[in-house]
C-alpha cells in the first residue's frame, strides 16, 4: 500500500520563480504563463501558491463568427485601457490545425501596435482540440495574468460559430461580435451563442444592413424579455392607436423596450446593449468601454458578480478533479489490465461496455485515491 497522492510542491527553481513574478518582473510573467499553459511539473503547487491573489482583474471575453473583427477590436481597447491608465492581459486563441497541430498565432502580428507596450501582456494559445472556443488551460493563464496585478484581462475566442460557449464561463463580461455578414433574423434567434452575450456589438457598421442586423438583434431581446406584451389589452374590440400610456406603447415595440431597458442604470435585471462599431476607425469603442463598466457596476450593486465568480470557482473544482480522476484512472496499469481483459466479452457481445464501465468503476475507488499500487 502507498500513501495518499500529496499536493504537488514547489521546487526550489519554482520558490525563485515565484519571488521574481511577485516583484513584477514581466519575465518571470512570461514563465509562469508557459509552464501553467503546457503543464509543466509543478504547475499545479503554482496556481494554488497564485490563487488567494485572484478576484482583483476583470475578465472581459469576446467571441463571434470568424472576420468579424474581434482582434481589431481587442486591439482597440486595449488601447483605450492603456490610456486611462489599466494594465491589460491579452489572451487571444487561435485554432489548432487538425492535420498539422500546428496554430497561426497571428494575434500578436495582428496587434502589433500595441504589442511592445509595457503594460501589455499578449498570450496566443492554440486550443489544441478543446472544444468551445477556448484553450483548455485559458482559465489558467488567465488566473496567472490576474496574480500578477493585471487590471484588465481580454479573452479574444478562436470564432468557430455557434459553440463558443466556454467564454460565458470564463469571462466577467461577455462580448459577441458581429457583422452586417453575420446572418439574417433567423440566425440571430439561435440558441447558444446568441444567449450568452452581456454585450452586443456591430462592428463593421459601416457596411449596408448594419442597421437591420442592430434592429433585429434589439427585437430578439425585446422579445426575449418576456414582458413586451404584458400589459397590452386584448386586441379584440381595441383601437391600439388610443394606447395612452408609454409603458403601453413601448410594449408593442420590443425593440425599442429592449433599447431603452439597456440604457437604464437602475434596472433590476440587465439587457444587454446593441452598439454599432467600425473597430478599423476606432469608431465606437469609447461607447463600448462604457457599456463594459456599467456592466461591471450592475454585477456589483446586484450581488451577480459575487455568484458568476462562485459558479467559476465551483467549475474549475470540477474541471480540475475531472483531469485527475482521468489522468489516475487510465494511467493505473490493472485498470487497464482489467479493460484489455474484457474485450473479448465485448466482442462477442457477452457484456456491454456499460458494464464494463460499471465494474471499472466500482473497481476504481482506490485506483483514484492514490491508495493502491495495485
């Protein structure tokens, strides 16, 4: 019998490492962020030596179609928080080829212009087959970034489509980006990407039909809302043209409820904005940069902010026993032993491989506790 699996612990190297990271040394930033994102020994005693210095960045995710300008765009506000005087954190992910590995990484060519600031730090990440947009060690990295006393933290989405669903879990404020490009009124209906947005934006508005797109995505919040038609009267045997009240007026127009429910700082429930941008020009971004910090007062006077952060930390629980229990169990060799050894059944069709899963499991207990050397 062996002892219980122990917390990793920091080498020496790791102590020295960490002095120079907690001096502010953007080198020793540059280390941690590699060891951390390809999970070199020790990174584990690392992030749990870095997280009781979490909770101070806001983490700002955007996510959209591919050429809607998200890196332009990331660009641009890093810009606009470097002049008033934040430290930002870059994290743009790139997609992994399938055939090669291999990723672009072209976000920092890309934001070149701010890439040899000081106060900038740029990370690109392949996601190396993860699903969801993101990286698999993004929320890691970022936890680094946070530790380090970065201000703001942007988490720039690979832009597959309609599963970038991890940055809703990831980030404080969400941003989906569009183009007039991106799709018609159906589109706009569907489900997952389109419902995770804190944040609307239009960039490229410049561009024809940028106004429709704007106006279709106003109504689908208007009538998700649910409440645009609340206290609208039966139609039957009712001249809606002698609706007197506004609130009754406003009700038969969910896109322009939807519009001046996103511009109210006292509302108990938030509506997301729909705003316009030409990130190319800059046009936009002092309007955008308002709409993250109203949201940042609206998830701290609501209590939101505290909930989204416990919900973050209750999934990386999760995430993090999810590897070690996949990690131990199939690198335990009579585990494997075990599954080579009821093959055969599973041919003839004798037992299921729910079955086998099932006495895996049941076998696993010790395996998974580090109790065994089996």
């Amino acid at each position: 019998m062996t002892s219980p699996v122990s917390p990793a612990v920091l080498t020496p190297a790791h102590e020295r490492l960490l002095g120079d990271f907690a001096a502010g040394k953007p080198a020793a930033l540059a280390r941690v962020v590699s060891i951390v994102e390809n999970r070199r020994a020790g990174f584990e005693a690392i992030l749990a030596t870095l997280h009781p210095k979490l909770g101070r960045a806001w983490r700002v995710g955007l996510t959209g179609p591919p050429g809607a300008g998200k890196s332009t765009l990331t660009m641009r506000l890093t810009s606009a928080y470097r002049e008033a005087g934040k430290r930002v954190g870059v994290v743009a992910v790139d997609p992994t080829s399938p055939f090669t590995g291999g990723a672009l990484l072209g976000d920092r060519i890309r934001m070149e212009s701010v890439a040899l600031d000081p106060g900038v730090f740029i990370r690109s990440m392949a996601t190396r087959g993860s699903l969801g947009g993101l990286a698999s060690a993004t929320r890691e990295v970022a936890d680094v970034l946070d530790a380090f006393g970065i201000d703001v933290i942007l988490i720039e989405t690979v832009g597959v489509g309609q599963t970038e669903l991890d940055i809703a879990r990831t980030a404080d404020t969400s941003i989906v980006v569009l183009v007039p490009e991106s799709g018609d009124s159906i589109q706009t209906l569907k489900a997952g990407l389109m419902e995770i947005a804190d944040i609307y934006v239009v960039n490229k508005a410049d561009r024809p039909g940028a106004d429709r797109l704007r106006n279709e995505l106003e109504l689908m919040l208007g009538l998700r809302a649910g409440s645009s038609m609340r206290d609208v009267p039966a139609h039957h045997g009712v001249d809606l043209r002698s609706l007197a009240t506004t609130e009754e007026k406003r009700a038969l127009n969910p896109a322009r409820a939807a519009r001046e429910a996103a511009r109210s700082d006292d509302a108990a429930r938030w509506t997301p904005p729909v705003l316009r941008t030409v990130a190319a020009q800059g046009e936009g971004i002092a309007e955008l940069l308002d709409a993250v910090d109203r949201h940042m007062r609206f998830l701290e006077r609501s209590g939101e902010l505290r909930e989204r952060r416990a919900r973050r930390l209750r999934e990386r629980v999760i995430e993090v026993a999810e590897r070690l229990l996949r990690g131990r169990l199939w690198g335990d060799a009579a585990t494997m032993r075990s599954l080579d050894a009821a093959l055969p059944g599973l041919e003839t069709g004798a037992t299921s491989p729910f079955a086998v899963a099932e006495t895996l499991l049941a076998n696993a207990a010790t395996v998974v506790a580090g109790t065994t050397d089996r």
